[in-house]
C-alpha cells in the first residue's frame, strides 16, 4: 500500500484549510481597515495567497499551464496595487496642495 498520495492529499488539504483561514482574515482587514494603506495591503495578501493557491493546484493537477496563469495573476496583481498607490498619493498631494493654499488665503 502506498502511503505518499493519501499524504499528499491531506497536506494539500491543511494547505488549502489555511490558506482559506489566512483569505478570510485578509477579506475582514480589506474591508474594515483603520485606514486605506491597511486595505491596499490586505488586497496585494489576498493576490498573493491567490497566487500561492494556484501554484499548488498545478502541482496537485499535475498541469504546468496553471503556473503561466499564476503568473500573469501575479503580475496584475502588482500592478493594481502599484497603480492604486499612485493614484492614492496624487490624491493626497492635492488635498495637502488645498490645504496650504486655504491656510495662506486664511493668514491675509
């Protein structure tokens, strides 16, 4: 009888059982974090753990084609949180731009 596949399914579940407890806490911080950056973290967790996922279903599924689309997730990923953090910081330098302007226009 041989053991290795029976042990290989039951670290594929633990793996999945924790990555599903680690989904669920990144979930709850995405939604109520104290602050933006906390959620912009807690997504790229979330797109990293998506990813982590996707590569041990290829090599469960025994499939190489799920590493390529683990990939380009990955990499859109990284990109969603780069543009987000631009946009997040274009952002703030206009309400900090505001509020020097209101201030010097408070001082006259």
């Amino acid at each position: 009888m041989n053991l290795q596949p029976f042990f290989l399914r039951t670290v594929f579940i633990v793996y999945f059982a924790v990555l599903s407890v680690l989904l669920i806490f990144s979930l709850l911080r995405s939604i109520k974090g104290p602050r933006f950056t906390d959620r912009i973290v807690a997504v790229n967790v979330i797109g990293t753990v998506s990813t982590a996922a996707i590569c041990i279903i290829s090599i469960y599924v025994d499939e190489g084609f799920f590493v390529d689309i683990a990939l380009v997730y990955a990499l859109l990923n990284f990109l969603s949180v780069v543009i987000l953090s631009h946009v997040v910081t274009v952002e703030h330098n206009k309400k900090e731009k505001n509020k020097k302007t209101n201030s010097r226009e408070d001082e006259k």
